[in-house]
C-alpha cells in the first residue's frame, strides 16, 4: 500500500523548538513556507520551518548502505606486436 501521507514537523524557524507534528497528503507537501506559527518558546510569531518526521531514519539507512570502494586494477602491460615486412 502506498503511503500517501507524511507527518510533517512544525517548528519555529529561530530557535528550533518543535510545535507540532501534522499529517499531511503527500500531494500538499509543502515544505517551504512564508506563515507565521506562534512559538511558546520565543513568545513570538515566528516564520515556521517544516521537516519530514523520519527523514533522518531513512538517511541513518542510506548511510548503511553505501557501496563499497572497489580497486581498480592496473591493466597488465601487453608487448607490442612486431610486424615483419
Ligand atoms: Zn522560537
């Protein structure tokens, strides 16, 4: 089944702290933002900065997974042809 809904992260774009965590349709995403979110930390309106919730999980995985360095091996020198004529 596809997951078509993703938590998204509010939090204020000045010190951090987090507000909420909506549930929203991938289709609606929107992570870039001009709203105001009120923060209890700043006791101010802040500019809102939204995140995927579980973003890092995935690059935590990614990271894991990194393929390995493979040698590259010297070509093995060939003697050149001698041509008779
Ligand atoms: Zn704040």
């Amino acid at each position: 089944m596809p997951i078509n809904e993703v938590n998204v992260i509010r939090s204020c774009g000045v010190c951090g702290t987090e507000i909420e965590t909506v549930t929203i349709k991938k289709d609606n995403m929107m992570l870039t933002t001009e709203e105001l979110v009120w923060c209890p930390n700043c006791q101010a309106d802040r500019p809102e900065v939204r995140d995927v919730a579980g973003r890092l999980d995935a690059i935590k995985q990614e990271q894991r997974s990194y393929p390995k360095a493979v040698a590259a091996k010297p070509f093995s020198d060939q003697p050149p042809g001698s041509s008779r004529g």
